[in-house]
C-alpha cells in the first residue's frame, strides 16, 4: 500500500514560517467518570468497550494516525502522510491504571475535583508540540486514553489531537463518536486549497487589503514583535503563570440577555461573555482590553467547506475596545465582519504594544454529553500541557488574558482562564457577577 499524502492548508503551514507552523499544540479534551449504579457491566468490559470503539474510529478516520513531514517532491513542504506501517490502532488507544486518578466514589460536586491532580496524570499524555513531531517515525498526533484509579471506580478519558492535525470542531467531532449512540462516521481530511480565497470574497473577516497570507506577513511584523517585548517585561518583573477553572451563573447571563433582546434584537450568550471578558481589566476605572482575536469556525461559511471537513478552518478577526462595550456591540461587530463588503483596519505594532491583546474561544456548540455505558459523567474540560510558552530561560512568551468557553455538563456553561497579569487573580474573578463558582480546585 503507497503512502496517502494530504496536503496542509497554507495557514496550517503557518504559510512557510517554521516557528508558527512547529507552534500547533496538542488539544485535550478529557471527562472524569465514576462508575454507574444503574449499570452492573464489569471494568474489564467497560474498558473492551472503549477500546472497540476507540479501534473502530481510527480504522473509519485513518488520517488521526497519519504522520506531519516535510516532503521534497514535487516541492519542499509540510504535510500529513498515512503509511500502512503507522496505521495500527492499538498504537494510538491507552488504557492504565494511576494511583494518582482522584476518586469520585464520594464526590458530592464537581469543585471537588482537584484539577492539578488531573493535569499531573493527563498532561503526560498530550501528543506535543508539531515542531517535535514532524519527520519523526513516533511523531504521533492522536491518542485516546482511559486512566483508572487502583480500585478501578474512576477514569479520566482523555482525546488529544495536535492542532495541525485538526481544530476544536473536528476533535469534538472525533470525541462525539466515543458515546455509544452515536454512528462511528468518516470525517473528510482532504483540505479545500482555496478555503483563504473564499474566506476573502464570502465574508469580512480579513482585514482591510488582506489575504490569509498577508495577515499572517502582519502577525509577524506586529503581534509577534509586540509579544516577544511583553513577554521580557513579564519575565523582569517575575510575572507568574495562572490559569483556573470558572462555572458561569446561567441566571445572571440571561438577566444580561434580556437586557438587550426586545422581539427585534438579538444577543447571544457569546455576546454576553464576550463583552464581559473585555471588560474584565480596568485601569483607572476604565477598560483596558484591547485587540481579542475572536475565533471564528468557517465551516458552511465558505461555499465547499462542510462541516464534515477536518483541518483548520479557523480565524480569529480582531475586536477593538468599541466592540467590547456591551453584548449589543459585540452582535453588531459579529454581524459586521460575517457579511461581505465590509473593511476594518488591523492594529499597528505600536497598539498591540499598548496592550498585545487575547483569544477568545468559543467550543460550547460542539459539546456531544459522551456517557460510555457503565459510566457516569462527572466533569468535562480541556487540558493543554504547556500554553506559557518560553522563549528562552526566564523569558515567556507575552500573555494578558486568553479564554476558552466549553460546556462542562449538560448544563454548565464554563471557561478556563490563563493568562500572566498580576492583575488577574481568582479571588478577583470570582467576586464577579458573572462567575458562579470556582469549577475546579487549582
């Protein structure tokens, strides 16, 4: 059997620069469970089970046991390449036992739940970096995982993809198949080519006068340069690394809504959060958030990019401090750039010095409630290995305030925060009306 060869899309390859394109993270995505009282169904075949359907996904999507190489024919260039020699799904699925998997047997909540404990066991597992994968017969991109305490009455289960491999949309895709009811279906790897141009002509979410290509011309001409400068300060300063866990109140976010939709308007939960996390640093009584890179999924966005399609099919336009003032000004930005025919300017070097900005992320509407049978659900989250970055030792990569928004039950509405500000504390985040609780311990 030849080797199958897929090609990358030109973001993917961060259109010829090594360090955006070596800079694609392992995405986690992992629920903790305890056993089932309404299930008799031993461990041994609660975990035969996982393993079947973990096997079947990887023989039905063959593209998550591909390899990232860099090819010299016809031309040089990164892309993913399946060899029947890599394509054994035992190699990608992980089941074991951790004395350090915290029991759920007596677990009233989920802020019980300690999360450094969960990130010591699953972190071990993240797929890596691209830039340590590539050209790497074990460079794999994927693993599915089930971790059981001693006394098997807990698990984590774990899915992590690399980010050149897939984005957020394709590895909920991939996570939803793990839930018994659901159909193990064939996602679509093979790239659409011209996915920028239609980004371009169908939509306003470039730039004025850019292309994919040039934005990315731009990101190292000003956010990168800006960063590298922010992330020395931070380093001088001793800045350290937080990041926590947060579950929104559902009630207040609807307060919020009402305040703006009257039959005629519209605002969506997003709207709500989104303008709140911009006006969460204040400086002088006054919002100081600038520049948040809002990502955008652009499936059936573009004509011929469908929702079957894996890759990254992502954007990330950029909102100024005006399009952050309320929920309404966040639908009228949202509404603005998703429409074709309009133009707005991308922030100078010298305004992301001010203040380099962040991303918001969005994963609430890919959330599948994935209950093996046997087991019962009792927290769902994202885990990433390493996002503080460094550059060399003692000097981080510049970080203000970065949110991914994800639904951690069937009801819960939550977020995980990172960020290096010294103004940026639990205590302070959970004294906010928008925030109901801490989700998990740190």
């Amino acid at each position: 059997m030849d080797d199958e060869i897929i090609e990358l899309l030109p973001n993917e390859k961060g259109y010829g620069s090594s360090m955006i394109a070596g800079l694609q993270e392992g995405v986690m995505i992992t629920s903790i469970y305890k056993l089932s009282h309404n299930s008799n169904l031993s461990h041994t075949e609660i975990t035969n089970n996982f393993k079947r359907r973990a096997t079947d996904i990887l023989n039905t999507n063959k593209w998550l046991m591909a390899r990232l190489k860099h090819l010299k024919k016809p031309t040089k260039r990164l892309a993913l390449v399946i060899s029947q020699k890599h394509t054994t799904p035992d190699d990608y699925i992980l089941i074991e036992t951790n004395e350090n998997v915290q029991n759920m047997e007596n677990i009233k909540s989920e802020s019980e739940v300690w999360f450094k404990t969960a990130k010591s066991v699953l972190s071990k597992h993240d797929v890596g970096w691209s830039k340590n994968l590539w050209d790497k017969e074990n460079g794999k991109m994927c693993k599915f995982g089930q971790i059981w305490n001693p006394e098997k009455t807990t698990c984590y289960m774990f899915l992590v993809i690399n980010h050149c491999l897939s984005d957020g949309a394709s590895v909920y895709k991939i996570w939803k198949m793990l839930a018994p009811e659901v159909e193990v279906t064939s996602l679509n790897p093979i790239r659409k080519q011209d996915f920028d141009q239609g980004l371009k002509s169908e939509t306003s979410l470039l730039p004025e006068g850019c292309t994919m290509e040039s934005l990315y011309s731009k990101l190292n001409g000003s956010v990168i340069p800006a960063m590298l400068v922010k992330g020395f300060c931070q380093g001088v300063k001793g800045t350290t690394f937080k990041e926590c866990f947060l579950k929104f109140d559902k009630k207040f976010i609807e307060q919020e809504k009402a305040k703006y939709c009257d039959g005629t308007e519209f605002v969506s939960t997003n709207d709500v959060l989104t303008s709140w996390f911009g006006n969460l640093i204040q400086k002088r009584n006054a919002p100081k958030f600038d520049n948040l890179m809002l990502a955008f999924d652009c499936r059936s966005r573009v004509p011929g990019v469908e929702q079957n399609m894996t890759g990254n099919y992502i954007t990330a336009p950029i909102m100024r401090k005006s399009d952050l003032e309320t929920p309404k000004t966040v639908r009228n930005w949202i509404n603005f750039v998703t429409e074709k025919g309009n133009s707005w300017k991308y922030p100078s070097y010298s305004e992301f010095r001010k203040f380099i900005g962040g991303v918001n992320t969005n994963w609430v509407k890919f959330y599948h409630h994935v209950e093996p049978e046997g087991l019962e659900q009792v927290i769902h989250f994202p885990v990433f290995a390493d996002l503080d970055i460094r550059l060399g030792p003692g000097i981080p990569l510049g970080n203000e305030l970065n949110i991914i928004i994800f639904k951690s039950g069937k009801e819960d509405i939550s977020c995980y925060m990172y960020s290096r500000r010294d103004d940026v504390t639990i205590e302070g985040l959970l004294r906010e009306d928008m925030v109901e609780a801490q989700l998990m311990k740190s």
